[in-house]
C-alpha cells in the first residue's frame, strides 16, 4: 500500500522555544516522506517565535497559529487538533526533533497493522542528557487498555514527540476545556484519554525521536527533578477531573461484568508480560463487586496464565 495515502498532520506546540524551534520544524520537513500538513501553534511567546515561524510560513504545507493569550501546552493541543485534516495525526514539542525516517517508519507499521490506533516509539535523549530509552527491546503490540487505565490509571505511551494516533480516536479526547490543569504535562491528556476511548497502542524499538533535555523540559524535569512534594497529589486530582470529562464525552463506564471484561482486555496482548496479570488481577480483586465473578475472575485469570506459560508466550518483566 501506497503510504502517502494516509493524509498525515503533524502538530507543532511552541512557547518560548524560538532557539529550538528551526530545528523541528526542519526535522519535520525534511522526512522521507513528507507530511500533508504542518501546524504550528505559538502559545503567545515573548521571544522571538514569530520570527522564527515567519521564516517557515510561505511555504505550502505549513499552517500556523499565532495565540494572542498564553494558556499552555493543552489549549496549543486542541487549537492544533481543531485546525488539522490529517487521518493520522503526530505531535512534536518545538524543542525535540524527528528523525528523517521517522514518518515513512510509522506509516508502514500504520499500513500494515489496520487495527492499530496509537503508536509511541523509542527515543535518543540529547543535550544535557544523551542515550536511548527504550520500554521494549523489541516492538510490542500493548493490546487495549481501557479498564486497567480507568481503574489502576495506568500511563501507556511515552513522551510527547513519540506520540501519533488515528484522527477518529483523537476526536473523541480533544478538544478538552479544563485547559488551566494542563498548562504542562498535556500529553497526559493524549496517552490517558487514548486508552479510556479504546486505542489499540502499539510500541516501536526503532528511536525515531531526538528528546531535547535541558533546564526548561516539564516532563523530564516534573518526573526526576521535581520540588513540589503536592505534585502528584494535584496530579491524582487533574486526572480525576480528566476521566471524568472524557467518560461523560463519550458515555462510558465500567463494565457490569468487571472480571470478564478484564479477562478480554487482557487477551488482546498477544504476549502478555508478569505485570500485565499483576495489573487486571488487582482489578478483579479491588473494583469486581459480584463475590461470585470476583473468585471466578481470579481463577480464570490465573488459569490463563497458565496457558500463556505452557505456550511460551509469557513476557518476564
């Protein structure tokens, strides 16, 4: 299949990033295969982002826009998002970079996989910090993740710039309002709504993104430098309000039959690893309120592992 007929948006948040901004941009349009669309939402910056953008705004498949109020990273999200055509729609911070295979890689595993829905990959960090993080060492199909997200708030997916999805599961997360609780950190929104709307995700080894680390990154900064001892805290309570708002958009709730439904979602794994029956055991045990489906879902669960077992198709990690 021909992968340029996947129309593709990629989609640029800046703010206050004009030093690093030529670089994403650059790594963006210079991909093997090109995107359909590029938008760039400047959040209101006080340097010199518009001149920067200025540089890149003639040519054709470049849109941006221009803010006239800062209101973070989530309202730079849903402008970007409301503004885009592409089927399948990647996010880049104007402070991280592709690289040059980075598309036509992600296209492929699209093209071949019909059913995926979200796809992260791995990444090099640069500057401060420099290596490759990896949560696999080989690509991995993570199933769905609906239940083990709206009940243990599992975070499946990874940085910003790693992240694309299908437009059709992006339109039911974004636009979100509560856009004052993520001034930063909005790829939460991405990852966690993604999963509560029923995303298959799927993770690739291969490092297509270049992860800028310096004094101002929010995400790496929050989750290893962080001062504030309230910060997962207030982070518990956003995620609450966020769940909230992306189950009422779409009229969802826990299953009746907790423990089946967990078993299913746990079968979509193709290799599921020890964690994985960790996560949905904890579920039956604590949210299943049926005595009866809660010993049965228990005994299935642990039936099943041992299948999985005698297969050979147990992960240990």
């Amino acid at each position: 299949m021909n992968t340029k007929k996947i129309q593709t948006s990629c989609l640029i948040n800046n703010y206050n990033y004009a030093h690093f901004l030529s670089e994403a941009v650059a790594s963006a349009l210079q991909q093997t295969i090109k995107f359909d669309e590029i938008i760039i939402v400047d959040d209101a910056s006080t340097d010199n982002s518009s001149e920067v953008i200025a540089k890149f705004a003639q040519q054709s498949d470049i849109k941006y826009i221009l803010k006239e109020k800062n209101q973070g990273q989530l309202s730079s999200f849903n402008e970007a998002f409301l503004n885009a055509s592409g089927e399948i729609i990647f996010f880049l911070d104007a402070d991280d970079a592709y690289e040059p295979e980075y598309l036509e890689t992600i296209l492929n595993f699209y093209n071949r996989r019909s059913e995926c829905d979200f796809v992260f990959c791995a990444y090099k960090k640069f500057g401060a910090v420099e290596g490759t993080f990896q949560d696999y060492e080989i690509d991995v199909d993570l199933g769905y993740s609906v239940i083990r997200t709206l009940c243990n708030g599992e975070w499946i997916g990874s940085i910003t710039s790693t992240l694309s999805m299908r437009r059709d599961i992006l339109r039911k997360v974004l636009p979100i309002p509560n856009t004052e609780d993520w001034r930063v950190r909005a790829d939460d929104c991405l990852v966690w709504g993604a999963s509560l709307v029923g995303a298959k995700k799927f993770y690739l080894s291969q490092p297509l993104v270049r992860y800028r680390i310096h004094q101002n990154n929010q995400f790496h900064n929050s989750k290893f430098v962080n001062t504030d001892k309230d910060y997962e805290y207030k982070r518990f309570w956003k995620r609450n309000s966020l769940f909230n708002y992306i189950l009422q958009k779409n009229n969802l709730e826990l299953p009746l039959l907790l423990a089946f439904t967990s078993l299913n979602e746990l079968k979509t794994i193709p290799c599921p690893n020890t964690q994985d029956f960790i996560s949905y055991l904890k579920i039956i045990f604590l949210f299943e309120k049926n005595l009866y489906w809660k010993i049965k879902g228990i005994f299935l669960l642990f039936n099943y592992l041992g299948k999985v077992l005698m297969s050979g198709k147990l992960q240990i990690r």
